[in-house]
C-alpha cells in the first residue's frame, strides 16, 4: 500500500504541474486506483495521464467450448483490461484475464455466424506474448460502441505514445507474471484447479500453465509441441488480413454494406446451423471479396456477420440440399440450401472463394510488428 500511494504522489504532482487541476485528478485517480483494488492489487494502474473512460460486461466466446462466459471490460485511454468476477469471497472481486495496450492491440471484424455482434480484440500488453479474445455483445448498438471507444483509444495511444512510459508497461507484465505463478494451481485459461498427480503443463508459445482440454487438437501432443487453442487461434487470424481490421486511420464498418448491390456472385435464403445446434434461417450473400455476408432479409442495409472464405473446406452432406462448409480449425457449418440447383451454386461458388486469394492480402510478417 506504501508503495501504491508513494506512486500515486508522484502521478499527482506530475500531473498538477501539467496544469490539472487538484478536484479533477483526485477524481480521475480515484476511478483507476478503484479499479486497482478491484482487481486485487495485481495490476500497478497508476500513471501520469491515465483514465478510466468506461466499463461493463461483455460476453466472451471460449476458444475450446465456444460456451460463452461473462467477463468485465475496463477501457482505459491506454489500455483494454479483460477481467472474470471472482466467486470466492473474502478476495478480490475481480480476477485479472487479458491486459492489452492500446499501442499493440488490433480490433477484428467478427467472424462468427452464430454470434452475430462478435468482434476480436488482438494483442498484448506491451511486452508479453499476444494473445486474442473473441467477444460478443447482444446487440449491434452495443458492438459498436465498444469498437468505436476501443478503435479511439488506439488512435490516440498513436498521438500521445510518449505519456506512458516503458516503466509501466514493464511493471505491468511483471506483476502478471508474478499473478500466473501465485495462481499455477488453475489452468491459466479456464481457471479449473488442477489434481494432486496432474499440473497441467506450459504452451510452447505463450507459456502460461494449462489444463489438457484448453490444447484442443494439440492435447495429445508431446509436451514439447503442445500449443494452446488460444495460440492457435491467434496463428489462424494472423492470415487475416488489414482490410480485416480496424487498425488503420479510420475505422472501415465492414457490415453497413447492403444485401443488394455490385460485386454479388450469388445470394439466396439459407438455413444453417453451427456447434450451438440451432438452425437459423438468414439471407446469405457471397461477394467478389470472397466473403460471405449473412441478412435477416434481403431488403437489409446492413449485414449481421460476415465470415471471410478463402481456405475453407467445402463438403457434400447427406441430408437432401445439404453441404457442409469448415472455416479455420474451429468453426463448421452445416448449409441447407432451398433446392438442387441452388445448392450446386453454392457450392461452386464456396468451391471457387475457397481457392481464392481476398484483394490486398497481405503477408502477416508485412503487418505491423507488436
């Protein structure tokens, strides 16, 4: 606590001779020393110029179950902090899951067919391994304006990078590193307590300790090529590319793009359904950037998802107008389509996105480095 208050003097003063004023920044510091405290004190928050500007719920989709599972989202005006509500009591009432800078974090349209306001955060803390986190929200309204006061705090981490110094970025990713050892009898992804004969065991690539359920495919892997499912998915959305993303001078709304207009290589009603099991019902279109956009109707202005297609895998199934279409090594949809010819389309179509290569793909090593 001596330590917390000698910085947090130090901020104070740094900040008053800046020309702030005294009402303003005990306000101010007050909000993020809150936070602090709500997180246990595992996190050093305070820093010259830091504030919190919002904070709430989210949903969070698990990159092994694809179950959803609430998380606590504090916006900074540097930082993203990812958070789970404890349920023990007499600790903090909220443990630490993901920091991301904003200097070093990208926003990704969501992928998600089923979850249809999703988005990705991707990135780190500064200094540490990167990581991404798939979430949604439950209305469109919503996703924007997380986007939007995310994609703003990128912008200005790129104006004002030089107020928040390496220091605490460093003491960020040590106290993180101190919290993963305090809590290695958890898995570091699912939080499950690990048994008196197993201790989980370390990703090859960010090193945290986990469960074997939380290696997906790689789980029967030996321990020296064992990669976590969040590593890989992390690998998988490197092939997406910039025009993906909201990492640029403006943020492109990808969905605000009409069912009908130029560029369509075939649109029709569509009936699928995804790992959840529930069959929806959705205008689909596929366009010259070879990606598939999904509508309540096609009288929409606005598309509900968008799901990007090259390096599918497109396979007929048995059920009558039916076909089956894997995107990644997580996601499959099964498409019925409303009669034989529409269903050859479709899948010729797929078939020929599948090959494609999407304009002005870029090579991930071209991208900006994190």
């Amino acid at each position: 606590m001596a330590d917390l208050w000698s910085e947090l003097k130090i901020s104070f003063k740094t900040e008053l001779e800046a020309g702030a004023s005294a009402a303003e920044l005990q306000d101010r510091f007050g909000k993020v020393i809150e936070v602090q405290e709500q997180l246990g004190n595992s996190i050093s928050l305070v820093s010259p110029g830091r504030e919190l500007l919002k904070s709430g719920s989210i949903q969070k989709i698990s990159s092994t179950t694809e179950k959803t599972e609430e998380r606590f989202i504090f916006l900074f005006n540097d930082l993203v902090i990812l958070a789970s509500e404890r349920k023990m009591i007499g600790v903090s009432k909220y443990k630490l899951r993901a920091v991301f800078s904003a200097s070093h974090m990208q926003v990704c349209e969501g992928d998600n067919l089923e979850r249809e306001h999703s988005f990705y955060l991707r990135g780190s803390d500064g200094t540490g391994p990167k990581r991404c986190v798939e979430l949604f929200t439950p209305t469109q309204k919503e996703k924007n304006e997380w986007v939007d006061s995310i994609f703003s705090i990128i912008d200005e981490a790129k104006v004002n990078s030089s107020m928040f110094t390496t220091s605490s970025r460093s003491s960020i990713s040590e106290t993180n590193n101190n919290d993963n050892s305090v809590e290695s009898k958890h898995c570091a992804d699912c939080d499950i307590e690990f048994g008196f004969l197993s201790r989980g065991s370390k990703c090859v690539k960010c090193r945290r300790r986990l469960c074997k359920k939380c290696f997906g495919r790689h789980r029967n892997e030996s321990k020296k090529n064992r990669i976590c499912d969040t590593c890989t998915k992390n690998m998988d959305l490197d092939g997406i590319p910039r025009s993906f993303s909201t990492q640029s001078q403006t943020r492109r709304k990808l969905l605000e793009t009409p069912a009908k207009g130029p560029g369509i290589l075939h649109a029709s009603q569509i009936r699928f359904r995804g790992t959840l099991g529930k069959p929806t019902n959705r205008y689909c279109v596929v366009r010259d950037d070879f990606c598939m956009y999904t509508y309540l109707s096609e009288e929409d202005k606005t598309a509900l998802a968008m799901l990007p297609l090259p390096g599918c895998e497109v396979k007929i199934c048995g059920e009558k107008f039916t076909f089956s279409v894997r995107v990644g090594a997580r996601r499959m949809y099964t498409l019925t389509a409303q009669d034989e010819e529409d269903q050859m389309k479709w899948m010729a179509i797929l078939d020929l996105a599948a090959n494609a290569h999407l304009k002005n793909q870029r090579n991930s090593g071209s991208e900006q480095s994190e």
